[in-house]
C-alpha cells in the first residue's frame, strides 16, 4: 500500500474550505486527474457516498467513496472501494486566520493491470498529482 501526506497553507476561513471540499461534485474542479463523480448520496448523519472515474497512467478507474466519519470544519476520513481502494484523511486546521489543510493517504496501486514496474513511476505521479490538487485548491479559495 502507498502512502503519502501532504498540507498547503490556505488564507481563507477553515469553513469555507470544508465546505467545498465536502462538497463531492467539486472535486474534479481541483484534481485534475478525477474524471467524474455522480450518484451522491446524503444520508442524514452527513457522511456521503459517491461514485468517481479516475483518470490514472492512461487508464480509468472506477469505485466508490464512503465518508467514514465526519466532524463539521475539522476532519472528513473517507474511504474508497473499486479501481483503487484508498482511504483519505482530511484534517481542517486554524492557522493565522486562514486553514491549514493536512491530507493523508493510503492506497493501493493497481499492481495486475498496470504491472509492478509501472508501480513506483506511479507512487511518484500520484505524489505531484496530490501536490497539484493541493495548489488548485488553494488557488481557488484565494482568488
């Protein structure tokens, strides 16, 4: 399983960066490898569950993510089930007046289909394609 962690410094109200964030059809806005995302369901203890097509090295996945646990502007673990079974852990923090979001990530590469060769070149895909991710988001809660 893969693991990486990664943080950005956001000068905007952790609120507001929760709230997009939570928000699952914004993803493919920030990630720049998240195809789709569909079939959002909102129960009403507030943790969604969606469908997503995920664009890696050329091929695409599909699966679904279930939020696990959810606390309103502080934390959002969600976990995924298909192509790429993943766990995510959002954590939203005060800093300065703006948020520092701390995102940790384990996953599987999909060893079988893209071989055992290709899995290191895509442990480092994924690490930009996270950093990325991080820097849109911000982009897109400063500007």
């Amino acid at each position: 399983m893969a693991h990486l962690t990664k943080s950005v410094s956001v000068q905007a109200p952790v609120s507001k960066v929760y709230e997009f964030m939570y928000e699952p059809t914004n993803l493919p806005e920030i990630w720049p490898s998240m195809v789709e995302v569909s079939d959002i369901q909102r129960p009403a203890d507030g943790k969604l569950s969606f469908h997503w097509k995920y664009k890696m090295a050329g091929l695409f996945f599909e699966g679904v993510s279930q939020m696990e646990e959810v606390v309103q502007d502080q934390r959002v673990v969600t976990t995924s089930a298909g192509g790429i079974p993943s766990r995510f852990v959002w954590t939203y923090q005060p800093e300065n007046g703006g948020t520092r979001l701390t995102v940790d990530i384990e996953y599987t590469v999909p060893v079988p289909v893209l071989g055992k060769l290709a899995e290191a070149a895509i442990v480092r895909m994924n690490d930009r394609e996270a950093d990325t991710l991080l820097a849109n988001l911000k982009i897109r809660m400063e500007g």
